[in-house]
C-alpha cells in the first residue's frame, strides 16, 4: 500500500466484541484489533463509559499497531441497543441491550394501541421489547423526571460516535430499528414518538449514508491517537453493512450474517410486501445504501448455541473464544458430513421468524443411546443451518426472488463445518465471505464518502461453497422429511382470557 494512499477505519460495537480494522482505498486490510463487549452483571445492559472505552479502545490499538492514523473513520454495530444522553451529553444510565426483556409489556401495548400489523406497515418492525420506542415507554412509565432529563437518545454505535466527534448523530438504517421511523418518508412519526412524552427535536440527528455525523475533537483525538477534524461516519446496521461489504447489494441477493445472533436479508427493488413479511415476523427497510430495500429475518441465538454448549455441556465458562470454538469445532468436525439423525429445533430464545412462536424453546428430536456430544454439537449446528435456509426459502416467497446466491459472513463462518453445513442444505449457490469482518469493512468503506471515494469501490473476495453432491441431497431431504415437519408442527394455542392487562405509561412531554 503506498504511503499516500488514504487510510479508513472500520469499527463494529458487537453484542459480545468490539472489533475494529484500518484498511486501503481498495479495502486491502492493514491492522485489525479486538476486544471483548463489556456487559453489566444483569445481562441486559452494557455500562455505557466501559462500551465507548472498548469501542475508542480497539481503534486505537489499530491505529498503534499500522502506526499510521486512519483519514475517515466508519461506525457499524447492533442495533436497538441504547441510552438516553442529558443536556451535556452525559449517559443517564448504562447502555439498555436489545435482548433485554423488560421493556415487552411496552411493547405490547403499542401493539393494542396502534395495531401490531399497522405498526410494522409503517416503520418495518413488529413490537417488541428489544425496540427503542418500547425502552422509551418503559423509561416513560418508571419515571417522567428521569424522562424529563432525556436530550437526545444514542444507540450504542453513535455513543461511541459521540465520544469521537461530541455530537449525536445516527444513520437511517439504525434509526428504521427504533419503531418510531418512517423508512418511506425518511422522518422522525411524531404520533408514536409523543406515545413515550417524546418529540422529534429530542431524537439523533439522521444522516444520510457517507455523510460524517461530525469530525473527531481534540478529546477524540487524545484518546484513540487520531487527528483532530478527522470525519466520522455512522455507517449503520451491522448486518446491512455487513452485507453491503460482502457485495449483496442488488435485488435478488441474499445475505446471511452469522454471529450471536443471526440474520438473513433479501435485497430488493422495490418496498417488501409488509403485510406477508409482518405474518412471518419479519421486518423490512431500507439498505445501507438509502437506496435498495431489505427484508430482514432473525434468530436471536445462532452462535449462541455454541456459547451455550460450552457452557453447560464443555465446562469452558470464562475460557477465551479461541480455547472454547477450538473445543466445540473438534467435536463437530468429528462425525461424518451425513445428517446425524437429530432433529434440533435451535430455539435458545424463542422463534422470531418464520412463523413466529415465541414460546418455542430449544428442543432435540430423536436422540438415543447411541448418540453422545459430539452428536449434540453437529446437530446444533444443522439446527440452525436448516432454520437459516427455512428464513431464505421464506424470503424468497416473499419478495418473489429467487436468490443468485446466497453469502455467508460473520465471525461463526471461521467454523468450517458450519458453513459446509450450510453449502449442503442450502439449494441456492452459496458463497463464503472471506473477510471475517465484514461489517467493520463495510464500515470502513463508507466512511471513505466522507473523503469523496466511492464506497462501491470496496469489496470483499468471497469463494463458492460447492458440497459434496451425495451430502447435499441428504441434507436437503432431511430438511423436507425432518426438520420442517418437526419446526411446522401444530402448537396448542394460548388460553382464552390470558392477555396482558394494560400498562400506564402515556405521560405529558416533561421538556
């Protein structure tokens, strides 16, 4: 890379790491570094001077170790994920994860207010806890004068953009997660804002995509080792940027982002069919681009099975990653590719999408003495390699598409039986990612419109996945005649007379 050639930072708040890169003009990757998320001892919350320390942290570890600054740095991570900043910018709390189920009741009755269908027409999500306007409801109801001293609201990616630049600013992509967007209008919708005492004047800043948030200050600088008035983009939604760096970017291509949580996205032309995407859980908006549209499917625990099985079944709690995907990969790769007979409904959280069923827990179907943990462990991983097709077939029924490929990227395609796995029950091409950082990278790229380049410009080498013919078609027939039978299969409905009684929360706008 010669010397003059401009430097861009890419870096992504993660649910369980902050990662960060600095690579070229043509995305050529020169330094990467990583930390671990730091997160409250309740599990739900993120303390908010910790996350900006890891996520200042790991760039200027970057920044040390290319010994060069980066001339723009881009801003990926989870969404939902959020606090309240005061009138001087000050955090009123610790950051509220999405996974946090306490703010579901709020949710709810958003639903019966509004209209569950209605609501998911206009912003793209369907209620639920892990969405900002039921977190601001929540805060709404505990506590008008904590309310009261709510300025602006940051997700955790643009706190850390706070932190560099001292302005609240976000992009479209983070902004459509919050319930309160209109992705069509590209507005603040003031009727569910006020739901909460709240207004548009007290919301972040949406730029558009390339467009700096703000430039980093004399305190940014001194923190990390940049150059003070370096720009700063907030280049949104880790998946959706993600999937733009690994080249899904026109209608018909599909993503799959594997990390703690998964998400598969379908790229179109044109607005998604709300109603049928609502009907199957899942949520639609605009691209990381402003221009193309999504449709978004999710499974809140994907990677975290092998946390979990670690955990409870491998006695690595506390070990370092490396030590406990090390563990788990021996013994998943130690059974032939054939299907292991297990049926494994991966269901650590409940199903969001298809068919949404929230009560649906973690199930295996057909276990016998002969099977042991290394079964266990492969059959995790068909779990969710089936669900993940079951979103993508889904999709494809949605918008009418048939994929031209679906790419996999994030941190869980460095298990190779995993993406193996996928290649084989998948029947659309399958390509592999071969940047593990994908978002940071996509990042990284779109801070580069800041200095004028064209994010376009930056794209991951991805290789085709192709399986063994003989270990595909078992999959795939496996998936028709086992797992979709068992994931399809009739529940017993709630008993009338059990919905949730309603929640006071409506309160004057205290600013």
């Amino acid at each position: 890379m010669r010397g003059d050639s401009p430097l861009l930072a890419g870096v992504d708040i993660g649910s369980t790491h902050c990662k960060a890169l600095l690579c070229d003009a043509s995305g050529a990757v020169v330094a990467r570094a990583q930390r671990r998320t730091p997160r409250g001892d309740d599990g739900h919350t993120h303390p908010a001077g910790d996350l900006v320390a890891a996520g200042l942290g790991v760039l200027a570890d970057c920044v040390r170790s290319a010994g060069r600054v980066p001339d723009a740095v881009g801003l990926t991570g989870m969404a939902e994920a959020g606090v309240p900043l005061d009138a001087d910018g000050q955090p009123l709390g610790p950051v509220q994860a999405w996974s946090d189920p306490a703010p579901g009741p709020y949710a709810r009755q958003l639903g019966r207010t509004f209209g569950a269908a209605a609501l998911h027409g206009r912003t793209g999500v369907l209620p639920s806890g892990k969405v900002p306007l039921a977190k601001w409801c929540a805060m709404a109801g505990r506590s008008a004068a904590a309310l009261a001293r709510m300025r602006t609201w940051a997700g955790a990616v643009d706190l850390v953009g706070h932190a560099l630049t001292g302005r609240a600013g976000t992009d479209a992509t983070f902004a459509q997660r919050t319930m309160a967007w209109d992705p069509s209008g590209r507005c603040w919708i003031p009727e569910l804002l006020a739901e909460a005492g709240l207004g548009a004047e007290r919301m972040p800043l949406v730029c558009r995509p390339g467009e700096p948030v703000g430039r980093v200050t004399p305190q940014g600088a001194a923190a990390t080792g940049l150059r003070a008035g370096t720009p700063v983009v907030v280049a949104g939604h880790d998946h959706l940027v993600g999937a733009w760096a690994a080249g899904v970017r026109g209608a018909g291509r599909v993503a799959d982002s594997m990390g703690t949580a998964e998400a598969v996205l379908t790229v179109s032309g044109d607005v998604p069919d709300a109603v049928a995407a609502g009907r199957e859980g899942m949520s639609w908006g605009r691209h990381a681009d402003g221009e193309h549209w999504i449709t978004l499917a999710g499974m809140q625990g994907s990677g975290a099975l092998v946390e979990w099985f670690c955990d409870r079944f491998l006695g690595l709690t506390g070990a370092p990653g490396p030590e406990r995907y090390a563990a788990f990969a021996r013994l998943a790769e130690s059974l032939p590719a054939a299907p292991t007979g297990l049926v494994v409904e991966p269901y650590l959280f409940g199903r969001s999408s298809p068919a949404p069923l929230p009560e649906a827990r973690l199930a295996v179907h057909g276990a016998g003495p002969e099977h042991g943990l290394a079964h266990l462990a492969r059959a995790l991983l068909e779990g969710a390699a089936h669900h993940a097709r079951w979103m993508t077939d889904t999709q494809a029924a949605l918008t009418g598409l048939a994929p031209s490929a679906v790419t996999l990227l994030g941190g869980s395609t460095r298990s190779r039986a995993w993406t193996a796995l996928k290649a084989a029950v998948s029947p659309w091409p399958v390509l592999l990612c071969a940047e593990p950082e994908a978002p940071g990278l996509g990042a990284a790229a779109w801070a580069g419109a800041a200095l004028g380049l064209d994010p376009a410009d930056v794209v991951a080498p991805c290789e085709p996945l192709v399986p063994d013919p003989a270990v595909a078609d078992a999959q795939r027939t496996f998936h028709e005649t086992s797992f979709l039978p068992h994931v399809t299969a009739a529940r017993t409905a709630p008993a009338p007379g059990t919905t949730e009684p309603s929640i006071p929360y409506r309160k004057e706008n205290p600013s």
